[in-house]
C-alpha cells in the first residue's frame, strides 16, 4: 500500500505563488493580444501630431526673403499713413483755430450788427419826427403863402405889348371889370405886373372882399352865354377874339392839386372842380358833398 505523503507548508506555499504569478502573465498576455490595433491607432496619431507641432514651430523660426519684404512693405504703408494722419491731425488743428477766429469775427460783427441796428432805429425814429416837423413847416409856409394871395388874381392870355407901363395893365384891368360890370379905381389896385413865360397878369389888390367880387361876376358873366365867354374883344383889343381867364392866384402846390383835380374831374365824371380862398374843390354832382384837396392822399376820398 502506498502511501502519499503532504508536502510541507512552506513548499505548499512557494507552489501556490507560482501558479498565482502564471495566472496573473496569463491574464496580462491576454489582455495584451487582444487589443493590439487600439493601442497602434493612439501611437500612430500621437506622431503624427508630434511630426506637425515640429514642422509648425519650424516654419515659425524660419524666415525666407519674401516675408521680410512683405513685412518692410506693410511697415512702409503704416509708416506712410501715419505721415497722412500726422498731415491731417496738423490742418484740422490749423482749421480749428480758423474756426474759431471766424466764430470771434462773427461774434464782433453780430454785436457791432446789433449796434448798428439799434443806431438806425433810433435814426429813424429820428427821422420821422423830423419828417413829421417838416411837414408841419411846410404846411404853415404854405397856409402862410396861400393868405398873403388871397386877393391876387391871374388874368391869362392877354397879348402883351412891346413896351407895357403900368399904367396901361391898369387899364386893361379896368376895362376887363368894366365888362363884367364892374367898377374898380387905381385905389383898389396894390400892384400889377406880367411874369412868368406865358407873361400872364398878376393883379394884386387892396382887399380879398374886391378880388372875390370881381371873381364872381366873371364866372356870371362867362355863365350867361356860353359862345361869348370873356374874350379879347371885351377889352377892345386888335386882332381875332382869344378868350380871357381870370382865376384866383394859387400857390405851387395848389397849382399843382387843381391840375390833377381837373383830369380827375374829367376821368371820372365830376361835374364841378373849382378853387375857393385858395383851395381846391371837387363836387361829383348837384347836391352831392364837395371834397376839400389840400393835399394828394384827399383824392382817395374820390368816389370812383
């Protein structure tokens, strides 16, 4: 009979370390082989990238003739554009302070504007209450004009001698009342005397109430035939009959105011235009208000 004998402990335990370590390179072998392709794939990209980062930092140290001319030629443009901003940084300054000495010139010229303007409303002001004096003197010379002529009278159309003393206007001055009818004495008369182109008569006499007597009984006269108005042959004067006008004397402007109030007159179909102590009347018909001119703005109160 055999017998079989237990090894003892400490061999039992060096063999059972050995077969745990074949396991384990078993285990670890097999785990190797199966997978071979994975870890291939991660080296093969791993160098790859590598070979890359090195071709990359190498392409970044090297430099080749163009790149330093493509850079000098950036470094010129930038150079040249500075010189361009430096130019106008420079003329915006020089406008700038253009600008303002134009805004200080505006500025005094505003001012010495609003001074002028203020200078030449008070001129004006001025000059309307000089215009307004003015007219006021013009209006008393004329009124004072007018009343030294209250008793002139105009006599036109006259024929005039070669040689005329006064003596003989005096006469013709009293034959002309003597066909109207009316007496008149060298008494009456202050002076006579021709003047003026025409070399019409200008009679003044003593007093207005004989001036508007010998006015009035002309304008009767002339008003009683129509064909044998007041004319040459009244005074007995040589040649073809010329009709005699004898009105009272005006000033220049009222001269001027009867014209004007004439062809009004005759425009617009006024019946009556005459003069009275000076001043110029118009009447549109019998009966109708008479309009005082004594000066152009009254002829706006014209009914047209």
């Amino acid at each position: 009979m055999s017998l079989q004998h237990s090894p003892p402990q400490s061999r039992r335990q060096s063999i059972e370390s050995q077969n745990s370590t074949t396991s384990t390179n078993a285990t670890t072998s097999d785990a190797t082989h199966s997978r071979p392709a994975t870890a291939d794939v991660n080296t093969n990209v791993t160098q790859r990238n590598n070979s890359r980062n090195k071709r990359q930092r190498r392409g970044s140290l090297d430099k080749t003739p163009d790149c330093d001319e493509h850079n000098s030629s950036i470094m010129d443009l930038i150079s040249a554009q500075n010189d361009k901003l430096e130019t106008i940084m420079r003329t915006m300054k020089e406008m700038q302070g253009q600008m303002n000495e134009v805004k200080s010139s505006a500025d005094f010229m505003s001012a010495k504007y609003e001074e002028l303007l203020s200078k030449c409303e008070f001129l004006e002001e001025e000059r309307r209450a000089d215009k307004k004096y003015i007219q006021q003197l013009e209006n008393k010379l004329e009124n004072v004009d007018r009343v030294g002529r209250l008793a002139c009278i105009e006599i036109k159309n006259v024929p005039a001698k070669n040689t005329e003393t006064k003596d003989e206007l005096c006469s013709t001055v009293q034959n002309i009342c003597s066909a109207v009818n009316i007496r008149i004495q060298k008494e009456d008369i202050k002076n006579v005397y021709r003047y003026g182109i025409k070399k019409q008569i200008n009679l003044e006499l003593t007093s207005v109430l004989k001036k508007e007597e010998i006015i009035t009984a002309i304008k009767k006269f002339n008003r009683t035939d129509n064909t044998k108005k007041l004319n040459t042959s009244h005074i007995n004067l040589e040649g073809p009959p010329q009709p005699i006008y004898v009105t009272e004397q005006l000033t220049f402007r009222n001269k001027k105011l009867y014209a004007t109030a004439r062809d009004l007159a005759k425009t617009h179909k006024y019946r009556y235009c005459w003069t009275s102590q000076g001043t110029v009347f118009l009447r549109k018909m019998e009966g109708s208000p008479a309009i005082r001119i004594n000066e152009d703005s009254d002829f706006d109160r014209m009914e047209i």
